[in-house]
C-alpha cells in the first residue's frame, strides 16, 4: 500500500495537489482513499461534491473523506480529559475554562492521523493520500508519536508504580485525585497507536510531497520543512511547484512575473537537488471536479508514475566497520552550525533550530561512544566507537 502526505504553506494549493493525485491514482485502476487532517477541509470544494467523515465514492476507486476530528479527539482523549477535569474541578476552575484547559493545542489534528492507521490496517485500499494541515502544524503533529515515547518508556512505568503504591498517601496530601489504571491505560493505548502512525509514515512506502509557489518566502519555509522532515526520519520524494507562469504568450506585466518566479525555482532545483520538482502552470480558473483535478495531476506529473516508492535507505541508517560504526541522518539545507549534538545516556539529542529529536541508538550502539561528528553534504555523520563501561555515563557526545 503506497502512502502519499501533502503539505506546504497554508494557501499553496496543497489540497489541489493532493485531490488531483489522488483522482490520478483511482484513474489508473487503484483503490484510492484521499482524507483531510486539515481542520480547513478543502477537498469538498476540491471535488465539488458532498464529503463527509465517513469514505464517500466520487468516482470509480476513488473516495473521499474529511476526518471528524472531534470525533476522534472524544474516542481517544476522553478518559484522560475526564481525570483532568476533576483535578481542575477540585482546584476550583470554572467548568467551561477547564474544558478548554484539558484540549492541548492541535491534538485534534494530531488525533485525526489515527483514521489513516485504520484504513492502512482494513487492507481496503492500494493507495492512502493524505491532504495534512499547513507545514507547523504537520511537523509537530508528524514528531509528537516519537517524542511521547520518551516519555512513555521512561517516566510512566516508573510514576504508575509510585501512584499506585501511595495513592491514599498521595490523595490526602495532594487534595486531588490521583489518575487511576483506566488513565494510564488510555494514555498508554493513544501512544500505541501514535506509534503505529509513526511507522507508517516513516516506513518505505510512505513518503512527503511538498507543495510550494515560486516566493522566495513560501521556498524558505519549505526548506525548512525538508530539513525538519528529514530530522525525524520522513522521506521527502518530491516537490510540486503550483501556480507558476507559463513564459509564452507573457505581457510585460506577465513577463516581470516570469523573471521573477524563473529565479525562486533555480534556487529551489538546488535547495531540493535529487529531488524531482514538477510544475503546475497557472490556470485562469480553479479546478474542479474528478475530470478537472485528473487532468491537472497528468499535467504536473508529465508522465512520470505518481506513486512511484522512492528509492534509498531513507534518512536515518547505521553501517558497521571494524573501526566502530556510523550514523548517518539526513539534513538537507543544514551547515555545520545548524546542528547541535548530545549524547544523554542511551539517546543521541539532535537540535537543528527550533526542533530538536531524541533519537534512542539502538542496543548495538548504545555500548559505544560518540567519537566525532561532522555534516557532510546535507547529511550527519556520527561516528561511534567501542566504549568501557565506565566510559558510557560520562559520554555526552560531540558538538558539530
């Protein structure tokens, strides 16, 4: 099952994007499902049809779903939000204040991913396309799972153990309720589940479409994002360049337009080099409807297959020598001063700008210790050699 996200700046045209190449897809004989995790919901008007939360046909394999986030967010969050609110409820906050205090800021959209874990596990469908949110939030949503698995691996075995232990002791000197099995098991169960997302999407057959115009502010942000997704190990396949002018036939006015967008997408062919960057011309009109958005995605891709699975090792790997052995990570766009490193125990801390990845090294390399590291050529190189065990506390890594 090939799995396709969309994402850009909010008002690229990503949700085009991601319709027409999906309406592509069903054109071709595969089961297609395209869904919305953007609260915004553009595919209806993408179609011109009815959608709803539930898969609706628009056309021969090709159906349609915008995600009931509150749905979602009700299923999966309620057990914890209910032991919230008695706490707040105890401390006195006014009911309505508690129930916006209890929703953590784009969990709605973070939740709305876990339809995408059903439908991969129905096996009802060849192909999933994904119309994300605007790039921020998709790369918070996309980082969440791995980061709640820090904590869940670290610090809620050891506190479910304490509360369960002192929770009359702890009631009383506390003066609120103490969360009970049924909200470590919810918990536990929604880091399970993001988890299984997060394989999904960082898996072979998954991979990242980046949609932008030719705006030398739009082309920043979607640098950026390249980097960020590289960061937390999604593969970037492609980017689509959408409303760009076409050179013949141009007025003067037109013309200053071309000039201008011609030297945004240079620079774009050398911030994505390997990638391929397709075009999609400005059009007098906005598509719409199956037979509008199938043509369009013809157009863009030119004859190259749309769900082609993009080659490599992906953005993250470790090879072994008997010098010791090398990670390699992925960061394109990244310059030695970007990226800072640590080593804490047995995760390697990553921090390029404001985003930052704990990566836990594997058994292997956990015994081993961070020898030097360099960023070569758009990628990270940390080197690990054999460590004594009286060594392995003192490591914390090397600055690049």
């Amino acid at each position: 099952m090939r799995i396709l996200l969309f994402t850009g700046k909010g008002g690229v045209g990503k949700s085009t994007v991601a319709a027409g190449t999906a309406a592509l897809a069903a054109a071709g004989g595969h089961r297609t499902l395209v869904l919305s995790t953007d609260p915004a919901h553009s595919l209806a008007d993408a179609f011109g049809a009815l959608v709803g939360p539930e898969p609706t046909e628009v056309a021969p394999y090709l159906f349609v779903q915008q995600v009931d986030a509150q749905l979602r967010f009700e299923q999966s969050w309620a057990e914890i939000q209910g032991y919230l609110l008695s706490v707040l409820d105890v401390a006195g906050v006014d009911p309505v204040a508690a129930e916006e205090l209890t929703v953590i800021p784009g969990a709605e959209e973070v939740l709305a991913l876990l339809e995408l874990r059903l439908h991969a596990l129905s096996d009802e469908w060849d192909v999933i396309v994904v119309d994300c949110a605007p790039t921020a939030e998709t790369l918070r949503l996309l980082a969440l799972p791995e980061a709640l698995g820090w904590y869940m691996q670290r610090v809620l075995p050891m506190e479910r153990r304490v509360v369960k232990a002192l929770r009359p002791v702890l009631q009383r000197a506390a003066g609120v309720p103490m969360p009970g099995d049924s909200v470590f098991d919810a918990v536990e169960r929604l880091h399970a589940e993001l988890e299984e997302v997060r394989a999904l999407l960082s898996g072979p057959d998954s991979s990242v479409r980046l949609v932008l115009t030719p705006e030398s502010v739009v082309l920043a942000e979607a640098r950026r994002s390249y980097t960020t997704l590289s960061l937390y190990g999604y593969r970037v396949d492609g980017v689509v360049a959408n409303r760009v002018f076409p050179a013949e036939g141009a007025d003067d006015w037109r013309a200053g337009w071309v000039v201008a967008q011609d030297e945004v997408l240079l620079q774009a062919e050398q911030s994505f080099a390997g990638l391929p960057i397709w075009r999609s011309v400005y059009r007098p009109g906005e598509p719409v409807g199956v037979a509008a958005l199938t043509q369009l995605a013809r157009e863009v891709y030119d004859g190259d297959d749309p769900l082609a699975v993009p080659r490599g090792d992906g953005p993250y790997r470790v090879t072994r020598s008997s010098a010791g052995a090398l990670l390699r990570l992925a960061l394109p766009n990244v310059v030695r001063s970007d990226v800072d490193l640590a080593r804490h125990g047995d995760d390697l801390v990553v921090t390029v700008g404001s985003y930052r990845r704990l990566l836990t090294l594997p058994s292997g390399l956990s015994r081993h210790r961070v020898a030097g590291a360099r960023v070569e050529q758009g990628e990270l190189q940390v080197r690990f050699v054999e460590a004594a065990a009286r060594d392995q506390d003192q490591d914390r890594g090397s600055s690049t």
